[in-house]
C-alpha cells in the first residue's frame, strides 16, 4: 500500500528492504524507466519463499463461491501487504519465520458477556472450516481470487455474548518488535489495529480465515487468523489477530490513523470515489498470466461496487452517502 510519511517519519525503503534486493528493484526500475508507483505492481520475485505450510483438515464447499480463474498459490503467497514483515511486496514471504504462531491466544475485551483469554484451540474448535472463493481487491487496484478456509466471524463473536452496548469491534495484530522487522520502524503506528461495525462483522460474508488453498494459512498471509471482507479494500482484511474488543464508539484503525483522507472506515470498494492519489475505477487481476512485466501492461477490469457483493451487502448501507461515509 502507498503510504503518505508524516513529517519526521520519512524511512527509505532502502532501510526497510535488504539492501541488495533494493538496489537490483532501483536499476530494474530505472533501465526500464518506471516509477516506483507504478512498477508496484508484479516485479517481486514470484518464488515460493517462506515457511512450510501444513495441511488443514476436512473443508465443505460454500455454494457462494466465484469462478472465476484463481490466482496462483505461489503469486498470492509472495506478493503480500504485511507490514510487520517489510513494506516490499516479496518482504512477507522472505521474513515468515520472524512471525511466531505457536502458541497463540487470543485476548476478547470489551461490551461482552464472555471475556477473557482464549486459545487458539479454543478459538477454533468448534467451528468447521468452509472454501470460500473471494475476489479481494487491494486500494493499490489489484485483485486476487483466492480459495480462503475458515468459518464466519459472526459465528466466532456471539460466543462471546456482545451485549446492547457493542456497535464496533476493532481487531488487533500481533505486537512483537524484537522479532517483526516491519515494527522497528514508524510506518504506521503499531500495532496494526482495524474495525467493523457489528452489522459488518455479524455479516455472513464476513470470514474469519484460517486457511487458504486447502493448507493453513501461510506466515505471510496473516497465520493464524486474518479477517477476509470481501466488499472492502484489503487492508480491511486484518492478519494475524491477538485481540478483538467489543466497543460502542467507531475505533481506530490503522490506515485512518496514517492518513485519514486517504482511507476511511468503511473503506467499501467502491469505482465512484475515488482515492486522492488515483482512480478506484479500474484493476489489474492478479491471476497467474499476469506476472511480472506483463502485470505491467495487462487489460484492466472495471471495479465492480461493493467488489461484486452489492447483492449481499448494500443493504448495510441504506440511507448513508458513502462518499462521505468512503
Ligand atoms: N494486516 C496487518 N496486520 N498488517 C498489514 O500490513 N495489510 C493489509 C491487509 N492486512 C496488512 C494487514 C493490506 S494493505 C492488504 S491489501 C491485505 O492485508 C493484503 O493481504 P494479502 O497480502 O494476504 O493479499
């Protein structure tokens, strides 16, 4: 994701990516005469880098799911936005070992009957895993098809019994800057924080994901558990979360947080507002036959409203002007 510094936190991407790797990004960038902007797109080695991956159990088909072409395991794996693992695309893959899952619980604070710390073993138990294949559209204009596992997060949070005063419920990912190269540095304020409004999170869409591709999720793609709000920009879709706080007033979040015209709450994908920098009408799908250079100069799509779950999610809407409200 671009990111707009604020004054005295300027870092050279030189700092954050292993020097090499950004010396040999500047003089491919330069001989083929890109901007950093638009070169953002496909030129990350597409190797399969990164912790092993084991197999996740028994998973029944969601009848919802898209058909449309899937993007490859190794492109959805080594093209990421993990900012606790490097703000270079190939950086979440690279630096998966840094992050520790095991063991992982999960903290539930806040307007509920039921908080308390949580195993993931808790946290996982009683929910059987469905495949979801959601398009997720990132606010850089690229998308992804992806064979998600996992169950919806509303059926995660009425265990914890939210009472009358729980309108939102912000998530939390890990904090653990010994370990995290990406929190060494003032990037955004850590730890990465996102919201929902409860209709939101209650939604049926709304996935809390466990794995993807049939395997438990990769480091890089937010192990072990990551939100997956297909009608939002991806950054919506939190990773590796260790808290979830049920709250009566809208939270923070963390792109709001860094650059509050330039990402709102709510964050529905939408072509008609566009972002400040570039246009929301268009996007590149990242599906395997568009990688490296070719990424660069492939057809665009248009962006559909609500990234095609208009059907299933306008309705949460009613009555809000969502370019205010974007
Ligand atoms: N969650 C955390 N904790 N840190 C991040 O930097 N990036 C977000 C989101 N979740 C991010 C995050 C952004 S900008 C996007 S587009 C998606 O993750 C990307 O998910 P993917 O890399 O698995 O495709």
């Amino acid at each position: 994701m671009p990111i707009t510094f604020k004054a005295g936190n300027k870092i050279n991407s030189s700092e954050i990516t292993p020097e090499e790797v950004f010396n040999r990004r500047r003089e491919f960038l330069s001989a083929a005469g890109f901007t950093m902007g638009a070169a953002a797109i496909g030129i990350s080695p597409w190797s399969d880098v990164g912790a092993a991956v084991p197999e996740l159990g028994a998973i029944s088909q969601w009848s919802g799911s898209t058909t449309e072409k899937q993007t490859p395991w190794t492109q959805a794996t080594t093209y990421n936005n993990f900012y606790e693992l490097g703000t270079d695309k190939g950086d979440p893959a690279r630096n998966a070992d840094r992050l520790v899952t095991d063991p992982w619980s999960v903290e539930i604070e806040g307007e509920c009957g039921k908080p308390g710390t949580y195993t993931l073993e808790d946290i996982l138990k009683p929910h059987a895993n469905e495949e979801r294949i959601y398009r997720l559209r990132c606010v850089e204009a690229w998308s992804m098809v992806i064979p998600w596992a996992g169950f919806p997060l509303g059926d995660l949070l009425k265990r914890f019994e939210p009472n009358s005063k729980a309108k939102y419920v912000q998530f939390q990912t890990i904090i653990d800057k010994e370990r995290l190269p990406g929190q060494r540095y003032p990037v955004l304020q850590w730890p990465y924080v996102e919201g929902l409004r409860i209709d939101e999170a209650m939604h049926p869409l709304t996935l809390m994901a466990v794995g993807m591709y049939g395997k438990n999720l990769p480091n890089q793609s937010g192990a072990p558990l990551r939100l997956v709000v297909p009608w939002k920009y991806g950054f919506k879709s939190i990773k590796s979360i260790v808290r979830i706080s049920f709250v009566e007033k809208q939270p923070d979040t963390s792109w709001n947080l860094s650059a509050p015209r330039e990402y709102g709450f709510y964050s529905n994908v939408n072509p008609d507002v566009s972002h400040p920098r570039w246009s929301q009408a268009k996007e590149r799908r990242l599906d395997g036959d568009t990688k490296g250079l070719a990424a660069l100069f492939s057809k665009k799509r248009d962006t559909e409203m609500f990234n095609g779950y208009a059907e299933e999610v306008a309705g949460l809407y009613t009555g809000m002007d969502l370019k205010t409200n974007f």
